[in-house]
C-alpha cells in the first residue's frame, strides 16, 4: 500500500465536486439541456472513486446527490430552491469529508481509513518543479537541434562530391582509359561513387526529415508543458461565486457574480495567495455594497446586485478589481467608527476621502450595525491589504455614493500565458501583448511629421505620437531608411494611443511571460521576456511604456553613420547565455548566440563579428580549441576573443593567452561593469 493511500483520490475528488458545485450554480441560474445530466454522470464517477478506496460515507453522499437529481432527468423546468439547497449541503459535507482526508501518521498501525485534520497537499509545489525541469530540459533539447540542422549543409555538400566523383569517372569519347586505368577498375570506381551518392542522398533525407520532425514534436511538447505549468484565473470564479451566493442567501439579497479574464494563465502559487483575499472582497461587496432588493428598485436599480472580478494584466504586473454596483462605502459611517463611539475630535473631522479609505483598509474598522456571519467584526479590507503586501503588490480602493465601489488588487507576476504580436526591428525581435494592440497599419516615409516636439502620425482622423521601435530599444536613431514605409502597430497604454514604427509583423503567438534576471538590466519599455524555441530570451514589451515613450517630447537627433557591430556569445548553457545576451544588449550590442564551437565556426565564416565571447567547457570542441581554430584562419584571425568560464587555474590562464584569447573572466568573479569596460576596450 502507498503511503498515502489517498493522494490520486483527493485530487481527482476535489475537481469533481467543484465541476458539481459550478454545474450546480449554473443549474441554479436556469433550466439548461445536458446539466442534470451531466450532474449525474460527475456525481456517479466519484461515487465510484469513492468506493474504490473504501470511503462509504463520501460514496453514499455522492449516491445522494444522484437520489435528488434523478427525479429531474427529463424535467424541463427549473431546479427548486429547496432541491439547490439540498445540493449543495450535501457538496460542502463531500468537500469536508474530503479535506479530512490525509496521509496516516504511522503507515504500519495506523487505520488507513479515519479522518483527522487535513494536511496542504505538497504536490502542486512538486509538480511545479518538476514541470520547470523538464521545459529546462527540452529547451536545451531544442537548442541542440541547431548544430544537428547546420549538419545537413555538410551531408549535401559531402553527396556534391560523390556526384562530381561520378561525373569525372564517366568514360570519355574517345574511348581511351583514365589515368591508365583498366576499364573495369574505372566501371567498378564508377559504381563505388554511385553507391556513394545514393548514400549520401538517403542520409540527407532521412536525417532532414528527422530533425524537422523531432523540431515539431520537441514545440508541441514545450508549448504544452508551458501551459500545464500555469493556471487559468478562471479556477477561482467557481468558489468566488459560491462565495457571492452563500452571503446573498444568508442576508436575503439577490445577487449575480460574473467572472472576467478567466484565460488569462498565471502561476498557481500566485492564485492560492489571492484567492482569501478576494473572497473577502466579494463577501465584502455583497455585505456592504449591494442594497436589499426593495432598496434597489427605489433607488432605480434592478433587483439584482451585481459583483464582477476582472483579472487582467498591466505590464509587469497582474491585477484583480472587484466592482459591485451597490451603495458605496459610507464614509460618514467610516468617520464615527474610526472614533470609536467617541465624539467626533478635530483630527478626526478633517479626515478627507482618502484618509477615510486608507483607515478602512487597515483594519479593526466595520460600519455594520451589528454582528453577523458574513460582517461586522472589522477585519474585512485589512485581509486583502495584507495578502497584497505578502506578494509585494498594493490595494487601492475607489467608491462612489449610490454607485457602487471598486477594489483593486495589483501584485508582480511571476509567470503568464500571454498572447503577444511578433515584431521585428533593427535586427531584434520583441513581442507586445495583443491585448494593447488595437491594429497594425503600413505608413509611408513620408507620412510620419517631424516637428521640434517630436514625430507624429495622423490615424483615423487623430494625430497620434510616433515612435521607432529600434530608437526605444536601443536608445538610438535609427539609420536612414530611404522611402521604405513602416510597419506600423498601434498600441493603447495608459496615457493613450501611439503608433510604434517595426520593420516587420510576424505574426502572433502565446508565450509564458518571465520577470528578467535581476543581473539583466532592461529599460522601462521591457516587462520582462519570453524563450524562443532554442532557448533564446525575446523580450517582451510594456504597453505603458512604449505609449509614454512615444508621447515623451524629445527632438530628432543625429542619425549615426552606422550601427555597432554584432558580438557572437558561445556558450552551451542556457542560462549563461540569456545572462551574457541580456547584458550586451542594454548596453546597445547587437548578439548573436551559438551553444558550441562547431556551431560558432559556422555561423562567423557567414557574418562579420566585432567581438568573440566564449566558454571554455563545451561539448564537442570546447573554448581553447575554437579561439585556436579563429587565430589559425585568416579572415578571422583579427577579431578579438574574451573566454568566460568556471574554470581559474594559472595553466587555465595560461592556455588562453597562448590560443590568442585577449581577456580571461572567470564566472565566479564576474562582474558585469568589469565585462563590458574590456568589451569595449577591444571593439573599435
């Protein structure tokens, strides 16, 4: 028997009873084709799991909720309250029961079925490792398919000279011999190159449908395990709905919850942070905020409250808002409490809106006239404040008389599924969150308006700012483009709409959005990054930021003659590579990557690079070996080479100097001011 002998079920009986619990909320909202149906068939499924592991008591509630449902199989009209109520009494004692449910403390003795104190499972936290293990995994999987692809150039050239060999072993017309050779020594060299060539020919096609192939499959896995590792926010609306009905009922209100941005995929720590957090606010919200239903229709409003949460992102952060459409916050009532049954002193009175909220928020004040389940002990807003400050993030909270009040809870990300637009410019390729895209547009030269405040372009009848995507990243002015249009991509941020100019659209994608290596330094207009299939960092851009940037007032300056140019990184490590990358690049370098020696060779007799920098233990050809190879070639004998590795031993040392390498860092003393003086000491 495992140790604990309750694990798989627990897992699959919580997502049981909360699909029963959201079917029967929805059940609750209208009669619908399919619902009780599919109430049964959930209610049957963990009966049965139920019963496999000898839990009778949660098997026998389940066949319950099967004993209510069964007379409305064929029913067309709405559930009963009283059959709803039913139904969910007998969810939350399944829930429990289920809780209860945990690993016996003495495997040998203990009864494997009594129910004490239930114990957080640790598996999500496992799961969450392992899962980053294996995209560490397949990400350097896939940047090993680079080499093996510049491997095929090698096959097809090798598969040329067997058929020249060929060619040159035909017999010539005037029927003479070659070199002196026999006529069967020539036919059988002839049919040695033909056997060679059809060789070569298989190998090359079977090793590029291979890699093509395993390239595919290697996305297809990655994407998914990205996805798998991040939650949908939708899995809190089920409980806040729950929530939001349970207050309603207790009080005699009727409300309706509705739950916004559900796709949006976050971090599944992050969620079990918030989610007592926003419980609050939405038991808050129904408690405080919405009116009784006959206060409503006198106030013009329907008899139903209205409670939503919207859960979006904003750059490098995530925020949840909780809006009701109820009375608002009573400050005057906030003012007397505050006092605390005194009269009202001087400082108190003088407190002005803000000041009221701020205090509301701390804590230890309620404006309920009286105890109940859901209010009046004061320590509702100081439960959201704390968990927002837990996570390093902030509330804010906004009301307004006889409207209603909002409640924002803005915290960092960490990681989120995000659907980005593809964008190329000056040689980089950055993504912007399609959310902030409004539309993509191609715009002439001679569109774009230069005055002393800056550059502008005119869409839809409105003068919008103007920016170059290759000036925001760079900090530099891009160099003259001729006629050449923009491509241009209309992005709304926080202080409006702005056009940002791309040399290319490539399309959209869904990434896992990662906040930057605190070592990697990034401008405001980066909100962090995202890996490419070969393991490469690509930035991602903050909305905000680039619509700030563009509004900034700042007149065109020189263009520069040319661009700096490219510096190759060598490195078989992923890590190290995104490290290096990020670094060069803030400090304006254009970088290429390259995960061996072999790869490197390749990619430097194709392109002219200012600088080498390179690892010393590779697979394959390791450091000392390629900054031989360079200094032994003379088309790339001059271009200076910096070796960056673990290793610091003299005789290390010393192999450097004596390969041409002209700086030794070694990563244990790294520091990144010392990196780039010397980098840019060798790169005139």
């Amino acid at each position: 028997m495992p140790r604990d002998p309750y694990l798989y079920f627990r897992v699959e009986a919580r997502e049981l009873v909360d699909q029963l619990g959201k079917t029967v909320m929805d059940l609750e909202k209208g009669a619908a084709p399919g619902l009780v149906a599919r109430l049964l068939r959930l209610a049957h499924t963990l009966k049965g799991a139920a019963r496999v592991v000898k839990q009778r008591d949660i098997g026998d509630q389940a066949h319950a909720v099967e004993g209510v449902l069964t007379p409305y199989r064929e029913s067309t009209a709405p559930l009963p309250r009283d059959r709803i109520e039913a139904l969910l009494g007998l969810l939350d004692d399944i829930g429990l029961r289920v809780a209860a449910l945990a690993e016996p403390s003495d495997p040998e003795g203990a009864d494997p079925l009594c129910l004490r104190p239930a114990e957080p499972l640790r598996t999500v936290r496992a799961d969450i490792t392992e899962m980053d293990e294996l995209l560490d995994g397949v990400t350097e999987a896939h940047a090993r398919l680079g080499p093996l692809r510049e491997s095929l150039g090698e096959v097809e050239r090798a598969r040329h000279l067997a058929e020249r060999l060929a060619g040159g072993l035909e017999t010539p017309a005037s029927g003479e011999n070659l070199g002196g050779r026999s006529q069967a020594s020539t036919d059988r060299l002839r049919s040695m190159a033909d056997e060679l060539k059809a060789l070569f020919g298989g190998i090359e096609r079977s090793l590029a449908l291979g890699v093509d192939r395993m390239e595919r499959e290697l996305k297809q896995v990655r994407g998914a395990a990205e996805h798998m590792r991040l939650v949908p926010a939708a899995s809190l609306f089920t409980s806040l709905e729950r929530t939001a009905r349970d207050a309603a009922q207790t009080l005699g209100k009727r409300v309706i919850f509705e739950g916004r941005g559900g796709d949006v995929r976050l971090e599944a720590h992050l969620l079990d942070a918030v989610q007592g957090a926003l419980t609050q606010v939405v038991r808050n919200a129904v408690a405080h905020g919405i009116e009784p239903e006959r206060d409503r229709v006198d106030a013009g409003k329907s008899p139903e409250g209205h409670v939503v949460l919207v859960v979006a992102r904003r750059g490098r952060r995530v925020v949840f808002t909780g809006e009701d459409d109820g009375r608002g916050v009573d400050l005057e009532a906030v003012r007397r409490a505050a006092q605390r049954g005194g009269p009202l002193s001087a400082e108190t009175r003088r407190l002005g809106p803000e000041d009221l909220l701020r205090l509301l928020l701390k804590g230890g004040i309620s404006t309920s006239g009286s105890v109940t389940e859901v209010s009046g002990r004061g320590v509702g807003l100081d439960v959201v404040r704390e968990s927002a400050e837990s996570l390093g993030g902030e509330v804010n909270l906004r009301t307004e008389r006889g409207k209603g009040t909002r409640v924002e809870l803005s915290v960092p990300l960490s990681l989120a599924s995000v659907e980005v637009l593809l964008v190329e410019a000056g040689g980089v390729l950055a993504t912007i969150p399609l959310v902030a895209v409004r539309g993509t547009s191609r715009i002439a030269a001679s569109d774009v308006v230069r005055t002393a405040s800056g550059e502008s372009v005119v869409n839809d009848g409105r003068v919008i700012p103007f920016v170059p995507l290759s000036r925001v990243l760079s900090g530099r002015h891009p160099l003259p483009r001729g006629a050449r249009p923009w491509s241009a991509v209309l992005v709304q941020g926080g202080e409006g709409l702005a056009a940002v100019g791309a040399d290319r659209l490539l399309g959209t994608a869904n990434v896992v959005f990662r906040p930057l290596p605190d070592l990697a330094p990034a401008g405001a207009v980066v909100a962090g990054a995202s890996m490419d299939e070969e393991g490469n960092p690509r930035i991602v851009l903050d909305p905000d930021a680039l619509v700030a940037e563009a509004g900034r007032s700042a007149a065109p300056g020189p263009e520069p003659a040319a661009t700096w140019a490219p510096v190759l990184v060598i490195d078989d490590s992923l890590t190290t590579r995104m490290l290096e990358r990020s670094i060069l690049e803030s400090a304006g370098y254009e970088v290429d990557v390259a995960t061996s020696g072999e790869e490197a060779l390749e990619k430097a007799r194709r392109r002219e690079y200012a600088l080498f920098l390179v690892d010393v233990e590779m697979p394959g050809m390791d450091g000392f070996t390629f900054v031989e190879r360079i200094h032994a070639d003379p088309a790339l004998r001059d271009i200076p080479s910096i070796l960056v590795t673990s290793r610091g031993e003299p005789e290390d040392r010393r192999r450097g100097e004596e390969v041409g390498a002209l700086a030794y860092i070694v990563k244990s003393e790294f520091d990144q001011r010392t990196l780039l003086e010397r980098i840019r000491e060798l790169v005139v």
